[in-house]
C-alpha cells in the first residue's frame, strides 16, 4: 500500500550517509547501525537528505521519475516499500500533515 500522497517524509536526525558509485551507506549514530542501498535508494536518499525540511510522497515520485526510466507505478510502489522498511529501523519518519511552502 502506497503512503498517502502529500505525507511529507523526513530524514531522522540520528542518520548519516556516504555515497559511492555503487549506491550509499546510511549510519544511524545513535543505535551504531550501518545500512547500504543500491542506486535507486541512494537517489530517493540524497532526495530526501535535500529536502531538510520534508517532501510529501508525491513530490519525492516527482522528481525522482525526471531521472529515472522506470514507470511511475512501479517507481511509487518501490519507493513505498524502500520507505516503509527505513521507517521500520528508524531512519526516516513521516507527517500525514500537508507540508507548507509559505513556512519554507
């Protein structure tokens, strides 16, 4: 199942990355907890790492569909299940309030 497509999802403040031709390694510096993830997670990653303040679902399938040829579906159920699984470990969390641009 899909998140609803304006929840704005945030890095945690406890997560650190690298990012190598082969993907990225996230560190979350309070558990001591390394992660890798392949191209497509490193992209949707260095999305969200942009983003200090939160991107809603939909903007985060916005911009990474510009630079990937995948179809928009199958790039929002991936993404979905990418981000599902960093919130279960705690890396990413999210607000299913609308996210204001005049508070930017």
């Amino acid at each position: 199942m899909n998140p609803e497509p304006d929840c704005v999802w945030k890095i945690s403040e406890s997560a650190r990355s690298t990012y190598t031709q082969d993907g990225a390694v996230v560190l979350d510096i309070q558990k001591g907890q390394c992660y890798g993830l392949n191209v497509v997670a490193a992209k949707a990653w260095s999305t969200l790492e942009s983003r200090k303040s939160g991107i809603a679902f939909r903007e985060l399938i916005d911009t990474l569909g510009s630079t990937l040829s995948v179809s928009r579906e199958q790039l929002e159920t991936d993404i979905a299940e990418h981000l599902q699984k960093l919130e279960k470990i705690g890396l990413v969390h999210r607000s299913d309030q609308h996210q204001s641009h005049a508070l930017s």
